[in-house]
C-alpha cells in the first residue's frame, strides 16, 4: 500500500504539467497579457563522477489587474557511480562507510545507483502579493512546502518585503544493509525582511536577513561513521536554527552594463558561520545578446561535532557526522551566462519573444572537490 | 526550556533587531528621492533582481547541497533528500 501510494504521488506531480497547461484559460477569457512557457535542462558532474541530469519546464501568466501565474516543473535523476576499489580492501571499506546512498548486498556499493525526483511549483501574485506550493516526490523523500510574501513602496524609492514559508518532509529511507532505516519526518520555518532602495538613477541597494528553524531528521540514514574503531551510523541534531543577513549592490555603468556585488554572512546553532562574497557584471554585447560574469567566494567554520576522526564512543555529545559540508572549507565559483533574443537580428516574425539562454559554472573546494554545471534553455513569450 | 531553544530565541531576537536596524538605515540614508522619470537605467533588464533570484535559485539549490549555509535568495528553498 505505501509503495502504490508514492507511486500514485510521483505519477501525480509528472502528469501535473500536461494537465495545467490544458486547463490553460483562453487569453480572452481571463484578460490574460502575456503567456511565457520555457524549456531548460541542466547537466552537474562533479570529481566523484555523480551526475544529474535534470529537465524543466515553466508555464507563466500575466494577467490584467497587476496579477501573475506560474507553474515550474522539473524532473531531475542524480546518477552514483559503483565504488571504484577492490572487493574487501580498506578503501571499498571507506568508500561504503562514507556513502550516501543504500546499499543492500554484497555487490550493490559496487553498482551504479539512480534515483529520480519530480518537483512542482506554483505561485500566484497580486499587487504586492505573492502565495505558493511547492511539492516534490522522490523514492525515499516527499516535500512540500507553502510560501507567501506581501510587499509595499515607501518614500516612493524604498520597497519592504516580508516573506514566509512553511515546508513539511516524510522521509522513507530505501532498505540498506547498515543505516537508520526508520521512517521520520522535518519541518521548516522561514522568515524573510527584505528592503530594496533606489539610491541614485543608477544605484540600487537591496538589504535582508532571514531566519529559518528546522526540526526533524537532518543526518543521511544511509551514512556511517568511524567511532571508537567501530562503525556506526551518522547522527546529527534534530533541531537547527539558521539566520543570515545580506547586502547587495546594483550599479547601472553607462557603457550599457551593469555591475553588481553581494556580501552574506550566515550562522546556526550547530556552530557552522560563513561568508560569501558575489561579483557579477552583466553586459549587452549587441543589442539581443546579453552576458552575464559571476563570481563566488565562499568559506565556512565547521560544526561544534565535525570531527575528522571521532574517538569517543558515540562521537561529540552522542553527535557525529561524515558530512563534508559540516567541516571547515572555501569554495569558489566561476560562471558565464549568455541570453540571446532571436526575433530582434533576424527580424522573423515567428522568433519574436523567442529567447535561448546558455550557462556553464565551474565550482571547487578546498577539499579537492569540483563541479561543472551547464544549462540551456528556450522561452517563448506571447 | 532547552538551552538551544534558549539560545535560538536570543539568536532570532538579535537578528530581527539587526534586520530592522539596517532596513531603517536603508530607509533613511540620504534625502534625495529618485522620481520615476529617472528609473531609465534601473528598470534596465540587466538590472532586474528579481530575474536574478528566479535565475539563480536552481543554481542555489546544488551548491546549498554542497556546503553548510543557506539562504541570500530571499526566500526558502523546497525540501530534498540533499542531506
């Protein structure tokens, strides 16, 4: 029964879409302005070889009365390598204890493991207000989450948004020789303050922080630890407190490109603070092609339980953990972005509103881990 | 009570202060308006934020998925088995 009723909930959000885009109102019925419908697909590999391939699509609405509609789905399949090592030797023995992925039998750690996940979005906005549901569907994990948001000008130049958003998770971890295959269950609470001022004609400053508070299962039950000389599964806390405030910088440079720069410093109650530093500089290299330069410094302290070895049995206060992330890194992130409106060069009357857009990001840390991620995508506005 | 939840009430506290503070510093600084004739190069596409953050927030969803912090998008991201 519980297995038909995933299935029944996957096979939901995949035919989602279809059924959206047929129920679609006609423009003259519901005084809708523009449509705009979307294509992307993106491709991550990183230096473990995992891979995701992940494709997407996005219906939108603008509507009369200042109201808009959306509806974004996506279907993304992340792809584990076998572990690379012989059978029976201390590095397939690391390579199993640290995986995070089930692994039933002898052989299985030693196969290739996918999995996929379906997600769906919709969001409505009104004025200066904005509502919307998120679901998403993989095997072991079901997420949703309803989000909204209201925003007003003042002094003509300052708009303040307050947003907030509630997520509920069932977590039904796979069968798995050596985990915590108990079903469980997370919750998330976020709020938002977000103040954008026009400063100058050319400058925009945007200024927010945000809370978020978790409670449940956040620990891989698949993953294992060393403790003591023995093996035992990952164990986090299952309550975390999160906040971080941001600063941005907008600046419009008369060459018809614009410069932008962000500074975030984030902390938890886990013992985790970090800091990230963004650079971009958006530029029209013709009059339809747009590029984007980004650039991303970000480094972090590690958790009060990170540990790289744990000595005591049961590890930091009965808490322990094979996550990388918990630890103290840097990473930095390159990218390129290039959007190009087709109708405007070829002066085709069927390409207006037609525009392609193409990204690659490169990513590394100083835990010798790199990543590529390339997308494309198509939209079409009418 | 728990001292974490103790100190997350503190830690919220402290936070939504810092928040206000510089919402009311954003707010004040400075006198001179900008009127809606002189937003020409604001409302520039390449100025948009908000098509940043819609931009953005796939790309945000697999790098959060590689490191411990989160947030700066202005909004929370939907759950995933990323633990």
């Amino acid at each position: 029964m519980q297995l038909s009723c995933s299935t029944l909930r996957r096979a939901a959000i995949a035919a989602a879409p279809a059924l959206a885009l047929s129920a679609a109102p006609s423009p003259a019925a519901a005084g809708i302005e523009e449509h705009e419908a979307a294509y992307v697909f993106r491709f991550f590999s990183d230096s473990d070889d995992v891979s995701v391939v992940s494709n997407g699509g996005d219906y939108g609405m603008t509507l009369s009365g200042n109201a808009a509609f959306d509806l974004e789905w996506k279907r993304e399949t992340v792809i584990v390598p076998g572990v690379d090592a012989v059978p029976g030797t201390t590095e397939a023995a690391d390579a199993i204890t640290a995986a995070s992925r089930p692994i039933v039998g002898a052989n299985a750690a030693f196969e290739e493991f996918r999995k996929s996940r379906n997600e769906l979005e919709g969001g409505v906005r009104w004025k200066g207000l904005t509502g919307g549901y998120y679901v998403s569907s993989e095997p072991d994990y079901f997420a949703q989450q309803v989000s909204g948001s209201a925003s007003r000008v003042f002094f003509d130049d300052v708009t303040l948004s307050i947003g907030g958003a509630y997520g509920w998770d069932r977590i039904e971890p796979l069968a798995d020789d050596d985990g915590l295959a108990a079903e469980d269950s997370k919750s998330t609470r976020h709020v938002n303050v977000i103040a954008t001022r026009a400063f100058t004609p050319t400058t925009e400053v945007q200024a927010g922080a945000e809370l978020t508070h978790v409670e449940g299962l956040q620990h891989n039950p698949y993953r294992n630890v060393y403790v003591d000389g023995g093996r035992i599964p990952e164990l986090h806390p299952d309550s975390r407190s999160r906040r971080n405030a941001f600063l941005k910088v907008n600046q419009y440079l008369m060459n018809r490109s614009a410069a932008r720069v962000s500074y975030m410093l984030y902390d938890d109650d886990w013992g985790v603070s970090s800091q990230t530093v963004n650079a971009s500089l958006h530029q029209y290299v013709t009059e339809p092609v747009r590029v984007r330069y980004h650039y991303r410094y970000y480094t972090q302290n590690a958790a009060d339980f990170w540990r790289d070895e744990y000595t005591e049995a049961g590890g930091v206060g009965g808490l322990r953990t094979g996550d990388y992330r918990l630890s103290a890194f840097s990473a930095h992130l390159l990218g390129a972005r290039m959007t190009w409106d087709l109708g405007r060069p070829f002066g085709v009357e069927a390409l207006n509103g037609v525009r392609l857009s193409f990204e690659y990001e490169r990513y590394f840390n100083t835990h010798n881990f790199s990543a590529n991620l390339f997308e494309s995508g198509i939209t079409f506005t009418f | 009570m728990s001292r974490r939840t103790a100190l997350s009430f503190a830690a919220a506290r402290r936070t939504a202060l810092a928040a206000a503070l510089l919402a009311g510093a954003l707010v004040s600084a400075g006198c001179a308006h900008v009127r809606a004739y002189e937003r020409e190069y604001l409302q520039d596409p390449i100025m948009s934020l908000a098509d940043e953050a819609k931009e953005s927030k796939d790309n945000l969803h697999w790098i959060e998925a590689r490191e411990g912090s989160t947030g700066g998008a202005g909004a929370a991201g939907g759950g995933c088995a990323c633990n």
